[in-house]
C-alpha cells in the first residue's frame, strides 16, 4: 500500500465520518489535520502489522 493510497483512504473516512465531502474554509484545518492524523495511524499500523504465512 503506497502513501497515496492511505491519505486517499484516510480522505475518505474523515468525509464518511464528518458528512462533508468538501469542507467550508473555516473548517478546513480541522479536517486537514483529522486526514493526516487518521493516515499517520494507518501507516502505523501497517508498518507494526506482522504477516505470517498462510496454513
């Protein structure tokens, strides 16, 4: 999974969640920072994840 699809991702959420798809600009920090917050945890968890091998 690329960056891109994990901000594209997070995007996502953040609009499924919040309701808006475009935010007004007085609201656009707090979504901003929601996105890159909610992305910075997907990367963790991916990078924290441990694959083991199919039985």
């Amino acid at each position: 999974m690329t960056e891109e699809d994990i901000h594209a991702a997070a995007l996502q959420y953040v609009r499924k969640v919040s309701g808006f798809r475009a935010p007004a600009a007085h609201n656009r920090e707090v979504f901003d920072q929601a996105v890159a917050a909610v992305a910075a945890a997907t990367a963790a968890l991916l990078a924290g994840l441990e694959v083991r091998g199919t039985h």
